[in-house]
C-alpha cells in the first residue's frame, strides 16, 4: 500500500509501499501520535525501514496499492 508522510518543515513528502496492512500503519501512527513511540516506524516492500520522530508528523495518507503496468495496453 502506498503511504505518504508530511514532515513539519520538510518541503518534501515521505513516500514508501509498505508492505504493511493498512490497519498496522494506522496503529503504529496512532501509537506515535499518542506518544506510546518516540519514533514512527515503518518499512517499505524491499526491506528498508522510514524512522520520523513523531512530533515532527504533520500528515500520513494512506492509499491503494499501485499496480506497475507493463506493455503496451489500451489506455
């Protein structure tokens, strides 16, 4: 699933494809928004993980899973 992360004072957005249900990014947001988590955590389909401290957090947007396309099909 496609995750994006807004950083305070970041003129760039995060954006991974996590691996991750959308329920398990969702508790590990809400956790570090809550303050359970100094850090959210989270890792991407090759492996590599995304530390943000989770006062920097403005937004996270979570999305469908893209499906890479291949070929030459009708548009």
């Amino acid at each position: 699933m496609e995750v994006k992360i807004g950083v305070q004072h970041a003129p760039r957005e995060i954006v991974l494809e996590s691996g991750q249900s959308a329920e398990e990014v969702e508790r590990a947001v809400a956790d570090a928004l809550a303050g359970k988590a100094q850090l959210l955590s989270l890792s991407d389909e090759k492996g590599r993980k995304v530390l943000v401290p989770a006062e920097k957090i403005a937004y996270v947007e979570l999305g469908e899973p893209t499906v890479r396309r291949v070929g030459f099909g009708a548009l």
